[in-house]
C-alpha cells in the first residue's frame, strides 16, 4: 500500500515536471521568434491624412510639343508650335526614426533654411523618449529633388512617398468661374443705375454682395496657383526612438521564459485541483443520491 502511494506520487511528479519543461520550452521558443517579428510602429500611415485645411501647393511646368501635319514629312527639327502650362501639385512623404532626436529635429531646420523652403505646418508630440515631430514645408520645385534627398540622410528613413497629380483642369475651371462670375457681377452693377422698388435694389445689393464674395473666394483659391506662390510639398514625421534592436541575451531571455512558466504552471496546478475537488464533491453528491435512493426503496417495501 505504501509502494501504490509512493509511486503514484512519483508518478504526479514526473507528469509536473514534463508538464514545466514543456511550457518553458516553448515560452523560450516563442521569445525568439515574437522578437524577430514584432513590429513597434507603423510608419506606412500617414500623420497628415487625419487633418484638415493643410495649404495647397500647386507648381507648373511647360509643356512643350511641335505641330504635325499630315500632307508633308515629318520633320524632327521642327519649331516648337506652342508651350502651354501644366499645373501640378507634387508631394513627398517622409518618415524616419531618429535615436538622436533634437540633433535631427535641428539639421531638418537648417536643411530647411539652406533651401529657402517655407515651414507651413509643425506639430510636435509625446514626452521624451517617444516624441515626435511633424512638419509640412513648401519647397522650391527647382529645388525639390536636392531638399528630398537631403532629409532623407537624416535619422534612419523607414518609408518614403512621392505623389505628383495634375491640376491643369482645376485651374482651367477656376479661370472660367471667375471669368463668369466677372461678367455677372457687371451685369447687376449695370442693373444699379435702372431705377426700381427699394426692396429691388436691396435685393440687387445683396445678390452684388454675395457675388463679390465669391469672387474673393475664388481668388483666394488662384493665388495657390500664382507663379510667385509655386511650391511642392514636403511631409517629414520625425519619430524618436532606437534605430538599432539590441541584441538579447539568452540568460534574459531564459529568466524570462522561466517566470512566465511559474506564473502559468501555478494558475495551471491550480485548475487541476479545482477540477479534481469538484470531480470529488460531484461523486460524493452522486453516492449520497445512490444511498438516498436505496432507502427510499426500502421504505417502500
């Protein structure tokens, strides 16, 4: 009988034990591979999708193509028939990850000042150790390629963008809202001189009102467009934080493994004997029925 208690006990052992080095097996495993592929930001979401009213910046380009005609040769050597303008808007994201986070908030400054380029949007976020810095700043199109490639040697680039989309449509509609605009605002000035109702020359004074208002709206919208407002854009996120993942020593990664399958293969042993003292109270309550039964029987009999 005590040999039966001893092994059964020794049995319950090696079944723990099996059961810990398992867990701590795989826990080591898994810190392994969870560190190789864990990712602590997203830098393919773009800070400045989630805002509103950022400025325009439009720039324009000649375009230049030579006339055809199909009754002679064709001629490569031909003259330039017209040289008519495109406009566009041209983008470029921008997002680095910085371990030395003032030095390169500075050099995207003096970058910035080098070129002339115009700071027109700047947020700064979070506390030290996870700062960040936004900024949209209106660049040269001349300048453009030099200024991209130059922030892009500051901090450690993560992901980058370049969205160039035409807009010759949108300012040949512009022209022509304001174009009509111009000629219903001079019909109704000309409608002032006729004589009429007080309530018609109120209501002539309000629709005038209204009219010129639009056209500053309109014009506001065309100043983006003036050859003296050209600019390109670029975004740049700046995003403090470790460039470089240091390397994690087994006797950590062991510890850690280890803890964590202390604190699990406890709440583990734990369920097992709730499980067993439930099975336990349910074969007595099952015994006590059975009992019950029998002598309600004998009772009867």
């Amino acid at each position: 009988m005590t040999k039966s208690f001893k092994a059964r006990i020794w049995g319950l052992v090696r079944w723990a034990t099996l059961i810990f080095a398992v867990l701590f097996v795989f826990r080591l495993i898994y810190g392994y591979v969870a560190t190789d592929t864990r990712q602590t930001n997203d830098y393919s979401v773009d800070f400045f999708e989630n805002i509103s009213n950022l400025r325009k910046n439009y720039a324009s380009e000649k375009v230049q193509y030579k006339s055809s005609n199909s009754m002679s040769q064709p001629d490569m050597s031909a003259p330039v028939a017209a040289t008519p303008s495109q406009k566009y808007e041209k983008t470029a994201s921008i997002r680095t990850k910085s371990s030395h986070f003032e030095d390169d908030a500075r050099q995207i400054s003096q970058q910035t000042e080098s070129f002339k380029a115009i700071v027109q949007y700047e947020q700064a976020l979070g506390l030290k150790g996870g700062r960040e810095l936004h900024l949209m700043i209106g660049v040269n199109p001349e300048v453009f390629d030099s200024f991209y490639l130059a922030i892009q040697k500051i901090g450690v680039i993560r992901s980058t963008e370049i969205t160039k989309v035409d807009k010759t449509n949108e300012y040949r509609q512009l022209n022509a809202q304001k174009a009509s605009l111009l000629k219903t605002l001079e019909s109704l000035n000309e409608l002032k001189s006729k004589p009429g109702p007080i309530t018609d020359l109120v209501a002539l004074h309000d629709k005038i009102l209204e009219t010129e208002g639009k056209l500053q709206d309109l014009g506001v919208e065309l100043g983006n467009f003036d050859t003296e407002n050209e600019f390109c854009t670029v975004r740049v996120s700046l995003y403090e934080g470790a460039t470089e993942k240091k390397p994690i020593s087994f006797i950590h990664r062991v510890r850690v493994a280890l803890e964590w399958t202390i604190h699990y293969f406890t709440y583990l042993v734990f369920a097992a004997v709730g499980i067993v003292c439930g099975a336990f109270v349910l074969l007595v309550i099952v015994d006590k029925l059975k009992l019950i039964n029998k002598i309600a029987k004998k009772l009867e009999e």
